[in-house]
C-alpha cells in the first residue's frame, strides 16, 4: 500500500494516468482511497478547469462526446496534458498518506559554502524549520544557489518531509538533476518535464518543470521555484495555480531569483547574496551602438570585438531575439570564421538538448541561440554576444541573466559581456545598472 501511497499521493490524475488495473480502480474507489473529483468547478456563470485554473470562456471548446453520445466542453488550456472533458473525472489520492524513509544523513555532499552562501542557506534550514510561509533568496547569477538549498533540504528530507524543487525551465531541470543525484546519493529522486516519461515514477524530492505542477495537488511541504521570473512562468497564470496548489496548507516556499520582477516579491522576507561564489565581481557589459544606416546590423561591431577580445581561448554564445534572425547568421559566422565549430540551437528544435550538451564538453566553440539559454545553464568560460540588445524580448531581467552567464567560473572569472543595438532601451539601461548596483553591494 505503501508503495501506492507514494506514487498517487498528492497527484491529480486522469484515468489513464493512474496505470491501474480495474480491480484495483474499482477496490479504492469503494473504499475511498481514490477519489473521483469533478474537473470543472462551476459557479454561477462561469467555468473554471480544475486542473489548470483556466477561467477564460475561449479556453473552452465543445466537443461530441463518445461515452456521453452528448456533446460537452474540455478545457483547451491544458490540452496537451491530455483531454479534461465534463465527464473525464481527475482522481486525488485519499488513502494512507505516504510514508517516506528514515534518513540519518541523506546528504552526501561535503563541499565548502562561502560567508555568503551560509547566510543564505542558515535562513533557508530556518524557514523550513519553523514552517515559515515565504522566504525569497535574491542572489545574483553564479552566487552559487543550488549549494544553498542544500542543508535546508537535507533537514526536509531527515524529517520526512517531501520536497519539490520547481523551475519553468525544462533546461534547468535537465542541469540540476544530476547535482541533486550526487549531492543526495541514495535519496529517491524523480526529475519530470514535458516528455521525458518520468510521470509514472516518484520520489520525496521531485525536480520538475512548474507545467508539470499541474499533476499535483497538496503535495509537497517545502517548495522551491528556481528562476522563479522565467518566463513562462510570470505569462501564464496557471502555472502559478498549479505551483500554488501543488503544495499542502503549512507548506514553506522558497523562491530564487536574480532579478525580481514581480511587486508581490519584493514584499517578501528577503535575503539578498550579492557576491558570486568565486568573489569575482559580475562582468560589466560592454555597450556597442550601431547606427541606423549601418547595413551590417551590427555584425561589423561584432567582427571587430572578436579580433581584439580579451581571451580567444574562450567559446561564444551568441543570442539573438528571433528564431529567423539566429537562421540568417548561422552561414554568415560559419563563412567568417571557418576554423570555428559553429551550431545553432533554438526552443524548437529537436536536437536542443545535444547540441547544448556538446558545447558544455567544448566539442563547440560558437553557439548561436535564442533566450533558451539566458539562465539556468552554466559554461565555465564563455564570452557573451546580444545581437540587437535593443529587440522587446531582452527585458532587463533576460539582459542581467544573459551577462550573468560569462565569468562563471574561478579560473575565468572574466567574460566579455557584450550588446549591440542602436537605440538604447529602458531594459538595457536598467540592466547595467543593477548589475553595476549588486557589484556595489557586494563590496567592489
Ligand atoms: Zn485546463
Ligand atoms: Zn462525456
């Protein structure tokens, strides 16, 4: 039972997801473990999806139904999580609760945390301690967050408490995994985003995509969202219902992030970790302004820092604000810099997990990308391009992250930071000077 227990618990499922047989369906539902639960609440007028929290009246279609030989709505919203129609129940476990094991030491991890991170991480051990409500870590790109999270779930996890560690980035899933792995080798660990087909498995510290959040419910005591101003998490708002909803009524919530966008954070009880983990001050970007009349939309700017840059040693990340302008420059740098191995990676494409794989192994030494990359991934030494800085998509959060990416590591602690545009935006502005404002606090 058990077993179940720790599979189903928490979660928020359709039939199909459940892998059950038909006895063992038929025998929980009698004897109330299971719960079939209504997938929209309906209020006087308006419908909402139970499981996404989608209230929009366009969000929801009509559709024959084959059980029903009726027609009825579904919820367009979440679709891709498989069909929610009016008679398709979602089932919550209401059985035993979980017992997850006894752990006298179920970190493994040894290393040292700076002045910095012990503070962080001392608060982080408290609010879960005390079952604080909220406690937001803003800690600038390369503090070295993760190490902090450490003791505080340690101690969750001694206590039997389950954890989940959110983010909306898939890519920050992928990076983290494995570091929980070793730093908590023993400990059952389910690492979930879009496609990977880790659904069915579970653990008392889950990694996940907050999309994948909308499978839960009451779930987990502590949680933590990382990046937590990633988009897409602050654009569509029933990732943060599900994220809210996925955590039980004394939950903690820890929220990470380097650059708070959002009012709501800013009121929260906050400690702030100005210094990267290496001491190194945050790279400053480099400004470069491209006239209007310049044909070369800024690729002269670009030829000319390449040939003088500080360190030729290191490998290049090039961002550009759109999937069609990253296409167009791809055989222009491939042209120019022949001896150089050059690759392209984007949201949609298939091979994006390789090929981001490939230039942490420095089998690349040019990555042009999109914003897929501006947080989350760690290169120990890379110099950073923005082409057309000044394009709507680089908001000043995305800038910071993206400068945020070079000088990462001790022994390069340096990168180039560069943006090119021509007319100099609000967010780039803004951008600058918080990175130059946290180097203040920090002491340099
Ligand atoms: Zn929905
Ligand atoms: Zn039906």
């Amino acid at each position: 039972m058990n077993d179940q227990a720790q599979r189903l618990a928490g979660r928020l499922l359709l039939h199909e997801e459940l892998q059950l047989s038909e006895p063992e369906m038929t025998h929980y539902l009698a004897t109330n473990k299971l719960t079939a639960l209504s997938p929209f609440l309906k209020n006087f007028l308006s419908l909402q999806c139970r499981r996404c929290g989608n209230k929009q009246r366009h969000l929801f279609g009509e559709m024959p139904c084959s059980n029903c030989k009726k027609t009825h709505a579904y919820c367009r919203k979440c679709i891709n999580m498989g069909r929610v129609m009016a008679c398709t129940p979602l089932y919550w476990w209401t059985g035993p609760k979980p017992v997850w094991p006894q752990l006298a030491h179920p970190m493994v991890w040894s290393g040292q945390l700076t002045p910095a991170q012990q503070k962080a991480s001392n608060c982080i051990y408290h609010a879960i301690k005390t079952g604080q409500a909220s406690l937001l870590i803003h800690a600038v790109c390369g503090a070295g967050k993760t190490e902090m999270l450490f003791e505080g779930i340690a101690f969750a996890l001694k206590s039997q408490k389950r954890i989940c560690l959110a983010t909306p980035r898939a890519d920050v899933v992928r990076e983290l995994l494995p570091r929980f792995e070793q730093a908590f080798l023993g400990v059952e660990i389910v690492g979930l985003y879009g496609g990977n087909g880790a659904h069915q498995q579970t653990g008392q510290l889950t990694i996940a995509t907050t999309h994948q959040l909308l499978r839960y419910q009451h779930a987990f005591d502590v949680m933590i969202i990382d990046e937590v101003d990633a988009f897409p998490y602050h654009a569509d708002p029933s990732l943060p219902y599900a994220t809210k909803r996925a955590q039980t009524q004394q939950a903690t919530t820890i929220y990470l992030t380097a650059t708070p966008r959002e009012k709501r954070l800013k009121r929260l009880p906050t400690i702030f970790v100005p210094v990267r983990y290496h001491g190194y001050p945050l790279p400053i970007p480099q400004l470069k302004i491209v006239p209007l009349f310049d044909h070369s939309h800024g690729l002269t700017s670009l030829w000319t820092w390449y040939k003088g840059r500080t360190d030729p040693n290191r490998q290049l990340l090039i961002f550009t604000a759109t999937i069609k302008q990253a296409n167009q420059l791809f055989p222009v740098i491939k042209r120019r810099y022949p001896d150089q191995r050059v690759m392209l990676v984007h949201a949609n494409d298939a091979e994006r997990i390789d090929k981001v794989r490939q230039f942490r192994d420095k089998q690349l030494d040019i990555l042009i990308t999109t914003t897929i990359l501006e947080r989350g991934v760690t290169f120990p030494s890379v110099d950073v391009v923005v082409l057309q800085a000044d394009h709507h998509v680089f908001d000043q959060a995305a800038l910071v992250q993206i400068a945020g990416r070079a000088g990462r590591d001790p022994k390069d602690p340096n990168g180039d930071v560069i943006f090119i545009y021509s007319g100099k935006t609000r967010a780039i502005a803004h951008a600058v000077r918080a990175i130059k404002r946290m180097n203040k606090k920090a002491g340099f």
